[in-house]
C-alpha cells in the first residue's frame, strides 16, 4: 500500500517537520518545542489558570507560555475550558490524548534523574513533585502499604493512595488522611530525595507511617 505524504501547518504556515517516519519524531513535533512538554506537565492533574502556570514555570514569559498553549491546543493536547459557577473563569486543561502523555513524562524525569548535571536544588513545581512521586515510588518497598495521604501546598492541595506497591494521585480536597504533608514543593522534595529531616516539614497524623513513606522513592545510579 502506497502512503501519501502528509503536509501539516505550524503557526499558519507551512513548515517542514522531521523529516522521518518514526513517531519519536513526531512526538518532537509535538511538544519539541521549548517549555512545551513543562506546560504540558501543569495539566497532569488537572485543569489550572494561566496564572497558575506562570507562576508554578519560573522563567517563561507570560507571551511564550500564551504561544505554547495556543500551539497544544491547535493539536489536540490542551483545550480551554471554564470552571463552574462561582469561579467562572478560563482555564487550561489537557485533553484524554495530552493526559496519555504523563506516564511519558514521568518516565522521561527518572531518566534523566540518572544525569551527573542534573540540579535538585532548582524551583520545582507541585505537579512535578506529585508526579515523581507516582514514578519514582519502588513496588517492592511499598509492598504491603495501604494508606492515604494528603499534601498541602499552599493553595495546592492532593490526595493519594497508596496500594498495591503503587501511588494514585488525584488533585482536589485532602479530606480524611493517615498522614497529612504540608510544605513548599522543594522543601518536601529535599525530604524525600535530599535525605533533609522530617521535621523540617509539617506532618501530621501517623508519624511512622510518614518515615516509611519517606523511604520508598530511591533516586535512580548517576550514569558514568
């Protein structure tokens, strides 16, 4: 069967694209661009505001992040939305196909986690940390663990459940927990993968339970 070349359009006009088949190409065509797969990323867990982005992707213009969004949403990764009533305001959100991205991007992190230039000290978002939670969590060192736990992040709040040697994360109200973090994104990062104290972070409820947890996520060798 003979395939037919397909031209496609980048910011209204024609623009050639990798020249090559393979879907790792595509997929650079995609979000290749830079900031693109980091704004992708904010919408893992649902829909935010612009605001919200701007402030959670330090370094990124307020226009450059209006050109990424416009360029996902032209294909078919992120669309607007608004919030119901009261907040009745405009916000971003991934579609079903941008969320397919996440096991991706999480795979992608823990990766590149391996890089002797990689810097945990830079600013990281709440997304990112409750994303490498889910990635970086160790099956066989969660056996057995059945809990929920919530994080607080100022404004930003999660619930997730641990069972079966996995971590689920949803973002919304903490409700009832077995353990409660409160911290800032990098303060609990330092925490989990920095070996900084518990006590440098406001924990409540069951403080064994939290120490266990604080040990499942073993960062990856440093490549040689």
């Amino acid at each position: 069967m003979q395939l037919k070349k397909v031209t496609k359009l980048r910011q209204g006009k024609e623009k050639p694209w990798y020249d090559d088949a393979c879907g790792l190409a595509h997929a650079l065509d995609l979000v290749g661009e830079r900031w693109a797969l980091l704004v992708l990323r904010e919408l893992m867990f649902g829909p935010r505001r612009f605001s919200e982005m701007k402030a959670d992707l330090p370094g990124i213009s307020a226009n450059v992040l209006a050109q990424r969004l416009a360029e996902l949403e032209a294909r078919g990764l992120v669309r607007k939305t608004r919030l119901p009533p009261p907040a009745s305001v405009q916000v971003y959100e991934a579609t079903q196909w941008g969320l397919e991205a996440a096991p991706v991007i999480g795979s992608l992190g823990k990766w590149a986690a391996r890089s002797p230039q990689h810097d945990p000290t830079l600013p990281i978002s709440h997304v990112s940390v409750m994303m490498s939670l889910q990635t970086m969590v160790d099956p066989a060192l969660a056996q057995g663990i059945n809990a929920r736990l919530g994080f607080r992040f100022g404004e930003a709040s999660y619930a997730a459940i641990l069972h079966g040697g996995r971590l689920d994360v949803e973002r919304g109200e903490v409700g009832s927990c077995d353990v409660l973090f409160t911290a800032k994104p990098a303060e609990l990062a330092a925490v989990i993968y920095g070996g900084a104290p518990l006590e440098t972070i406001d924990v409540k409820g069951d403080m064994e339970l939290a120490k266990r947890f604080t040990t499942l996520f073993p960062l990856p060798p440093k490549a040689e």
